[in-house]
C-alpha cells in the first residue's frame, strides 16, 4: 500500500499505476527463470532461488530509493556463493549447503545495513573503476565458461574438470561427449534471446523459451535433464535451515558473506549510477544498501542465497515501462504467488539446457574488453601513461580473478593490492623527480651566484 500510494503520487494518475502493474507483471516473468538458472549456477537448488526471489522484492520496493533498481539472485553472487561454500568441502545441493547459502545471503544482509547506517555508501561506489572492470570481466567469462556444461550436457573429465575455462575448453574440444538434443535446445534458446528483441522491444524471450523447453520435455522429446519440480511448505519456513548452521560453518562463512555484501552491491550501484545520469534521478546509496540488506536477511530466512540489485532484469523493467517502485513490488507479489499457488511443479520439465542458455546470454554483451582494457590492442606503447596504468590494473585483475584461489573474491584483493602498490609507485615517482627538480633549481642558482 505504501509503494502503491507513493505510485500514484509519483505518477500522478491512475494510467501511471496501471503502466507499473503491467512492467511488473512482465518483469516477474523473466525473474523466474533467470532465479532458476542462477541457482544451477550457484549449486544450491532451484528452491533456494526461487526463495529468495520471492522474499527480497517486497523489502526493496518499500525502503529502497531508486524507481528503477530490481533486486533478485545475480550470476556474480551466484558465482561467489558457490566458491565460497566449495571450498568449506560442502556438497553441492545438499542441505548444509543450502543453509550455507542462507547464511551467506544473511552476511550480506548486515554487511549493507551497517555500511548503510554508517553512510558509507559513497566511499564504496568509488573503487577505482580499472579494478572493478578487469574483476567484472573475469567474473563474467566464468559465469560463461560455467554453463558450458549445461548447454551442452555433458561434463570434462580429468584434470581440466578442475577449472570452469579449462573445462569448457575441454567439452569444446570434444563434441563427441555432447548431449545432442541438450545442446540443440540451449542453441535454440540463445537464436531466440538474440533475435526476440527484433519482434518487439518487450518480447518476453526468456519466458518463451523456458515454455517451449517445457513442451518439448512434456512430449517426450530428449533434450537432456530437467530443474525438477519443487514445494514449499510455508510452515516448514520457521525456524530457517540457516539458524541450524553449526558455530563453526558459521565462523568459517563469516568472511565471504561480508565480502559478498560489498562486491555484489555494486552492480546495483552501477544501475543507479546510470540511470541518475541519464534522467537525474534522485538516489540514496545508503538508503539502497539498507534495503538491499533487510532484503538479503529475508531472503535467508526463507532459505535463499544473496541478492543484489540485477542489470537485465532493470533493464527489462524500465523498457516494460516501470516509472516507480510499485513495478518492483508487483514482481514480488508475483513471484510470492507462484511460490505459495504450486507454481514449482512446472519445473519438473524446464530442461537445464534453457536454463544454461540463459545465463550465457545474459553475460554476452559483457564479454568484450571494456573501455579501460581495450588500449592493450590498439598501439599499447603509444598510449599515455594515465591509460597504460589503469589498462595494466585492469588486465592484471582479469589474470588475477581467473587464477584466483580458493575463492573467486580473491582476484579483486590482490587486484586492489596491485592497484594501490601502482599508484604508490607513481607517486613515488613524482615526488622523486620533484625533488630532483628541486635540487638542480637549487644547484643552478649556486652556480650563478658564485659566477
């Protein structure tokens, strides 16, 4: 009632809130399946996803500041969770890792309310943009390199199966292991991401795909494994798995989830950032990351993993024609809905080739150099200084990330170590031949008094 009231002052008329009702119906129906497919990315369960989905939206519709920002599960905080509880040696899909994964989201969750209060919003929106986009890159052709399987229905054998990329490279050099109607469909899937926007600029692709995924499925055809049907049991929900944790997982998970807060926020920041720049719209990062934390504390109560403000899914949003946070709550009432109607027994035909599929077209437009990166191809040597720098910050954080053990956060730390030994050499630099300057100024006038 209260996003619905600010709605309508907002908007200004009763059109205004019906535009919002429509976005956020239409919004809902992509935030489904990409849940879904983040939760294969993170190896918690579809559920998890789902729940956390359904639990986050509400909360920032209500204390968030920005009309434009959707929260849900992300491929980063997907990725991040899984590295996390992996490398604790949990099974993936079991129940400690579900609960793993609710804790983490909780982490999150007091991480951003205490930056929130402490108004330290500001201070974590301006890391130096060199490291964040080499960190990004890498992550992101991770993300890619780790539906591979998915797509295609198969695994890597071997000592490459030790790595996403070296697995990946290993499937596609060996197509005689690929699952033919899996990799049909999630080839299928991606013709149709790519090409729905030309049909109309609110094509729902992702919905059109996971319905035409699950009809080939109900018909028999072979197009390799399925999510699998899920049930919630709202009175299983209290007391959460996540307050079942033993004292010493939730030590070891203590880390990560703080750093999860910080690193997965920024996605949602750099929403914000643009949208404020393009529009001149009012936004408080601090409000956001009070919002964004309750959110990731109701998302592990009700047993789900991290959330974070998601790029394509506000995209999408915005082009359904959302102009206030009611948009957003509607996508929770919706998502809340298919959860407590039985709208999890549709998965037991949603192929996970689709699902793959999805979260590799969701990454595509980021896996070009960026901005930043892209002088090392274009006369590297010729460039001035200020570019080479922040182009080798860039390119040594990708190296990083990619051979970043045990956990992918990792790349960013010693990324941001990197940047700042460069930039303490730099000043050190000029402080030297300041210095220098200095003397032989000083030098110069002995010599021409003694003369």
């Amino acid at each position: 009632m209260v996003v619905a009231a600010n709605a309508a002052e907002s908007s200004g008329d009763k059109a205004g809130v019906t535009q919002d009702i429509i976005a956020g119906i239409s919004t809902a129906c992509v935030a489904m399946p990409q849940s879904c497919a983040y939760a294969l990315l993170a190896g918690t369960g579809v559920k998890c996803a789902v729940m956390a989905a359904a639990a986050s939206s509400i909360p920032c519709a209500i204390l968030g500041s920005s009309r434009y920002l959707q929260v849900g599960c992300l491929s980063l905080g997907a990725l991040l969770t899984r590295g996390a509880l992996v490398n604790l040696g949990l099974p993936l899909g079991t129940e400690s890792y579900v609960a793993g994964a609710a804790v983490l989201a909780m982490y999150s969750g007091v991480t951003r309310i205490v930056c929130g209060a402490a108004k330290l919003g500001n201070i974590m929106t301006s890391l130096p943009v060199p490291l964040l986009q080499g960190f990004v890159s890498a992550a992101t052709w991770m993300v890619f390199f780790s539906q591979v399987p998915a797509m295609i229905g198969a695994t890597a054998v071997g000592p490459a199966a030790g790595h996403f990329a070296t697995a990946a490279f290993w499937l596609a050099t060996h197509p005689n292991v690929w699952h033919p109607g899996n990799a049909a469909l999630a080839a299928l899937t991606f013709l149709i991401m790519l090409n729905g926007i030309k049909i109309h600029k609110l094509f729902p692709s992702a919905l059109v795909c996971c319905v035409l995924g699950c009809l080939l499925k109900f018909n028999g055809l072979d197009v390799g494994g399925v999510v699998g049907a899920i049930s919630v049991d709202v009175s299983q929900l209290w007391p959460p798995a996540a307050f079942s944790v033993p004292a010493e997982l939730l030590k070891a998970l203590a880390l990560p989830g703080i750093a999860m807060g910080i690193i997965t926020y920024l996605e949602g920041a750099a929403v914000c950032r643009f949208w404020a720049d393009n529009d001149g719209e009012k936004w408080d990062s601090n409000k956001e990351l009070i919002a964004q934390g309750v959110a990731n504390i109701m998302s592990g109560l009700a047993g789900g993993m991290n959330v974070a403000g998601v790029i394509s899914r506000s995209s999408f949003g915005i082009q359904a024609g959302a102009k206030t946070r009611l948009a957003h709550g509607v996508t929770g009432a919706c998502l809340i809905a298919f959860v407590l109607t039985g709208g999890g027994a549709l998965l037991a035909y949603l192929p996970k080739a689709v699902l793959g599929a999805l979260v590799g077209c969701g990454v595509l437009p980021l896996l070009a150099p960026t901005g930043v990166m892209k002088p090392l191809f274009e006369n590297f040597a010729s460039q001035p200084w200020k570019v080479k720098r922040d182009c080798l910050i860039a390119w040594v954080t990708v190296g990083f990330t990619f051979t970043a053990r045990p956990t992918l956060d990792v790349g960013l730390y010693r990324g941001a170590a990197f940047a700042l030994f460069v930039i303490v050499m730099e000043k050190v630099y000029a402080r030297v031949a300041q210095v220098q300057e200095e003397v032989n100024t000083k030098e110069e006038a002995e010599r021409n008094g003694s003369a």
